[in-house]
C-alpha cells in the first residue's frame, strides 16, 4: 500500500496505490480475497461544510469464486450529500450504478439506480446451476436509521434469470414497504406472484420472509 498526501490550509489531495491488498485476511471474511487499486482523493475541510471527491480504478478485486477487473468508482460529497457512481466491465459483471445518501433530513435517504446488462451468478461463485445469467434494472430509495424505522419503494424492471432448466422474465416487480415502532408492512407485486404482510412483526423477520418466497421461485439461486 502506497499514498502521497499533499495540504495547503485545508485543501487536502492525495494518491493511493494499493497492490495485492488481502482484504479477506484483514476483514476476516472468506468470500472476500486480494484487492488493487490506483485512486485520487481531494477533500477541503471547511468550518461550515466539507467536500470531497474520489476517483478509482480497481484491477482486482476477489470475491467468492471470481477475480473482477476493469472496476471504476467515483464519488463527491458536498452538503451532506454523498454521490457515488460504479462501473465494472469485468467479464463475469457487467453493470452500472449510481447512488446517492442524503443526510439533510431528519433521518438519512438512499437512492440507488442499478443496470445490469450481464451477471454470471455461477462464474461468481452465487450458484451451484453452471447456467445462472442475470440481467435487470433497479430503483429503489430507502429513508429511515434502522431495520426497525424505515420506509422503501423499490422497482425491479426487465429481469432476466436464464438457468440450465429454465428462463424467467418478468417486466416489473414492485416493492412497497414502512417500519415504524414494532409494526411494518412489505407489500410485493408482480407478474408471477403477490404478497402482502403486515402487522407488530420486525422488518428483519419480513424482509427474510420475502427472500425466501423468492429462492423458492429461483430455486438455482439458492446458497452454494
């Protein structure tokens, strides 16, 4: 791991190298392997405010079964706002996403709109079927502190899961749900299936509810 950091008053830049990095043995995660990256970093610390930009280009990245490369991240913060992009190239996922966290209001907002031309589940180590190709949009935006005390509104669009049994599309998938002392409610609707729960249960127990309801509709997908 290589850095230069250079400042003047409170403008701060700097460049970072980092090379075969072992982030599972660091972060004590399995799944997780060698990370490299080349990236700038430039940030004004001011009285009032602080702003930051960062820029990154990771060459490795090992997760699971798979080595991703081609990884590009960019991000500002400004006013309590922090603006991520991400695009990877790699062969096994190909993918944008945009993000933002809004920490203006009362409790921090997330917003997030993900394009996936191709993901290879089985070349990434996420399922056992050697045939698992993903395709899909999402937009999704969740407001609220915990599990406990939150809202959300998440579209899932033009999906495709192809698989060595099947292939399932569907155009739109809707979720609906708020979290608010001790009582949620998670409404899913789309063209295969309908749910709606609500009542004094946790959002936890809700949202593994959902899962599970879609494992048994993607049973490929289930944990290797």
């Amino acid at each position: 791991v290589n850095g230069d950091v250079a400042t003047r008053g409170g403008n701060y830049s700097g460049k970072v190298d980092v090379r075969s990095l072992d982030l599972g043995r660091l972060l004590a995660k399995n799944d997780l392997g060698k990370v490299s990256l080349t990236g700038d970093v430039n940030a004004v610390l001011g009285k009032e405010d602080t702003t930051a930009t960062l820029l990154f280009d990771i060459s490795e990245l090992g997760f699971k079964n798979h080595t991703f490369k081609d990884i590009s991240l960019q991000g500002e913060y400004m006013k309590r706002l922090l603006e991520l992009s991400l695009e990877s190239n790699d062969e096994a996922a190909q993918l944008a996403l945009n993000g933002q966290i809004n920490l203006n209001g009362t409790a921090p907002r997330y917003d997030a709109r993900l394009n996936v031309e191709r993901a290879d589940f089985h070349e990434i180590g996420l399922s056992a079927d050697s045939v698992s190709l993903f395709a899909g949009a999402l937009r999704g935006r969740v407001t609220g502190r915990t599990l406990e005390e939150m809202s959300c509104d998440i579209d899932l669009t033009d999906l495709s899961y192809v698989t060595s049994l099947d292939t399932v599309t569907t155009d739109l998938i809707t979720i609906d749900g708020r979290s608010m002392a001790g009582d949620a409610h998670l409404s899913l609707e789309s063209d295969f299936v309908d749910v709606t729960l609500s009542g004094p249960v946790s959002y936890r127990e809700v949202v593994n509810y959902f899962g599970k309801t879609l494992w048994s509709y993607l049973p490929s997908l289930s944990p290797v």
